[in-house]
C-alpha cells in the first residue's frame, strides 16, 4: 500500500469474478487485509452466465478520502506520518499478555503510521522492548522516539523482572493502574547527568534491538536543567557516534520548552497540544517554524476527555480545581457541538485541529488495543 498516494472516494479499486455472491465476504476479507483502510464496500453486480454456472462481477469500492500523508520533520530530511504511535501504554502489567501489542503495532503500520514515540520508563522497559520486536526486520521503515531522563525506583524494575508472575496477580485482585499502593510503584526520580544520559541510550538500544536511535528526546527536564545544558555534550557525542540520529526535549512547561529553542542542535519539542490545551502551542509555532524545529504534538485527546461519551467522564480526575471542571465542562459543550454541525466525532476534529497547528510535524495518538487505533485514524483520515 503507498501510503502517500491519496485515495479518491467512490475509487473502483478491484472487479473481481466469483461465482456466487455468496463469495462476497469471503473477498471482502481477503482485499481488507491486503488493502487496510481502503476498502470499505464491496458491491457484487451482476456480469454473465456461463453455462450453468452463474458468475457475478465483485467490485471493490473505497469509500475513505485518503490515506496517511507524510511531512517533514523540520529540517532533519525524515519524513513522519501525521499520526504517530504514542507508547505509552503498550506493554505493562495491567495487561494479559503481549500478543496484542504485536497486533497493535502491525495495524499501526500498515495505517501508515511510521512514527513510534516512547520511553525507557515506559512500562518499565517492556514498550521499548515489544517495538523493538515488532519492527526488527523493517527498522529502516520506521521513525522511533525514545526518551530518557526518568530513574525508575527498585519496585519497578523488580515488577519489569517478574511480570509474568505479577500479570495474575493483578487480575485475580481486581487492582486498577490509579488504585496500585504508592510502595509498589514507587517514587519516580530524574537524572540529566552526561554518564546517566549515555547508559541510559545503550540500555534502550538493546531494548530495542537497534544500533540507532532516530531521535532521542530529554523526557520533561525541568527549565533550570535545559538552560545549564550540562547533558548536552553527551548527546552529541552519542550523536558523533552514530547512536542517535538527531535530538530533542519533551517539555511539560513553557518555560521549558521556550529555554529548549535556545540549545543547540534540538530539531524538536514535544508538548501538550489539544482544542483543551492551545497555550502552548500559540507560543511555540512561531519561533519553531523560524528555527526549523519541529513540534511532536502530544495528548491531542486530552488524555480522553475530547474521545470518551459524556456519561463516561469523571471530571474530578482531569481538573485540579471546581472552575477548572467549570471551564472544561463548558468547553466539551461548544466543541460537541462543533463536531455534530460539522459531521464529525469529536475525537476526529480533535486530531484534525491538532495536527493542523502550525509547525506541528506528528500529532501522537495512544492506543492500547488494535480497535481503538483503528476507529480513531479511519475517523480523522475520513474527516468523519
């Protein structure tokens, strides 16, 4: 599938013979597989008789406007889908097993996703690990982000060792990743040191399966750590090594992120873009597109709020304040009304406003489960 030809609705992809319409769905599932995203009718009509075997003409028919395009991700000369994978929630111990992340990052290339964005602390490891795996025999295909910068405490890495073990557990206790006690998880820590910087890129390489990483990223540095750059000259020379292709910092800040446009050699900044969340994202556009600095849009969705149905939102989870859920409440009105006037879900005009911000290179969508990467990138290609 060429993922940056443009498919036009209502193209007649495929006629096929059959002899029955019966065969029908059997070709449907068979030119789905082969065609993802852009078969979405199959019309038997009817074309001859030939003795007494009746044929029937099947023709395929896409009904989606297009597929995935490809931008440049500032002036690093690689090309990035619009949509990239966040992987934050692939791997971990609140799930059954790792089968479905193989089939989660399978459908998520052949969407045309080719951007994978993840972290050495993710999942204690393991969502480098099944990337690393998922694409070992087509690593020149794929674009991946990691991060470093988090020090995972000893609970986490005993977990990462025994997951096997602890998967069951976790079920037969019914414990819920918000609900699992602070002496089991444990207290995060960061660490920007040179010599920690280093170990922590060859740790993920392995994880990972690769001698290179296509970017790495500072995770969420604090500004007063961006602006004394002690870990920058670690990350060129990991960068003269051929162990990182280019670099860059994921930011929770604006002073963050407006320290980051300063450091020399950073091609891009991940932040927080969404309809809920734009400040970041008018302040930033700008000077980035002046430096060339591509922007990796995240939490586009609003960890959920612009995607789940009303009746499913606990407000007190996503607001620090009762004016802040005030706010947000009242913002969902407007934007639900939007996406209806304009035929859309919200989740789809979410992606779409995201994505569409200037400067903006790959807007990351996270999914755990194949169908809901599938729903969410048919509804934002479809403009539906």
């Amino acid at each position: 599938m060429n993922v940056s030809a443009p498919i036009v609705r209502g193209e007649v992809i495929k006629r096929m013979r059959v002899r029955s319409v019966a065969f029908f769905g059997t070709a449907r599932a068979a030119y789905e597989d082969s065609r993802p995203l852009a078969i979405d009718d199959i019309q038997p009509v009817p074309w001859a008789a030939r003795g007494a075997r009746r044929f029937v003409e099947v023709t395929v028919v896409s009904l989606v406007n297009r597929t995935m395009q490809r931008r440049q991700f500032g002036t690093t000369g690689i090309e990035v889908s619009e949509l990239g994978l966040g992987c934050a929630r692939v791997g971990g111990i609140f799930q059954k097993g790792s089968g479905g992340f193989d089939e989660l990052l399978s459908r998520a290339f052949d969407l045309g996703i080719n951007f994978y964005d993840t972290a050495d602390m993710y999942c204690q490891g393991e969502s480098e690990q099944l990337i690393g795996r998922a694409f070992r025999k087509r690593r020149s295909q794929v674009v991946i982000a990691s991060k470093v910068g988090y020090v995972l405490p000893g609970q986490r890495k005993l977990v990462a060792r025994i997951k096997p073990l602890v998967r069951p557990l976790i079920r037969l206790l019914g414990l819920k990743r918000a609900r699992l006690p602070a002496a089991v998880s444990g207290q995060l820590s960061q660490n920007f040191e040179p010599a920690y910087v280093k170990r922590a890129v060859e740790a993920s390489l392995r994880r990972l399966r690769t001698d290179y990483l296509d970017l790495l990223q500072l995770h969420s540095p604090p500004a007063e750590v961006v602006r004394r750059g002690q870990w920058l000259r670690a990350l060129q020379d990991l960068q003269r090594s051929g162990k990182i292709r280019f670099y860059g910092i994921s930011c929770d800040t604006l002073d963050a992120a407006q320290a980051a446009l300063e450091v020399p050699g950073v091609v891009s900044l991940q932040v927080v873009v969404s309809l809920l969340e734009q400040r970041m994202a008018e302040a930033l556009a700008g000077p980035a597109r002046e430096r060339g600095i591509a922007i990796i849009a995240r939490e586009c969705l609003a960890n959920g709020l612009l995607a789940k149905p009303e009746a499913e939102i606990d407000y007190k989870s996503y607001c620090d304040s009762p004016a802040q859920e005030a706010e947000r409440r009242a913002a969902l009105v407007e934007y639900r009304k939007t996406a209806t006037q304009t035929g859309k879900s919200l989740s789809s005009l979410a992606l779409q406003f995201a994505a569409g911000v200037d400067s903006v290179a790959v807007a990351l969508v996270g999914a755990s489960r194949t169908q809901q990467l599938e729903t969410t990138v048919r509804a934002y290609l479809s403009g539906s």
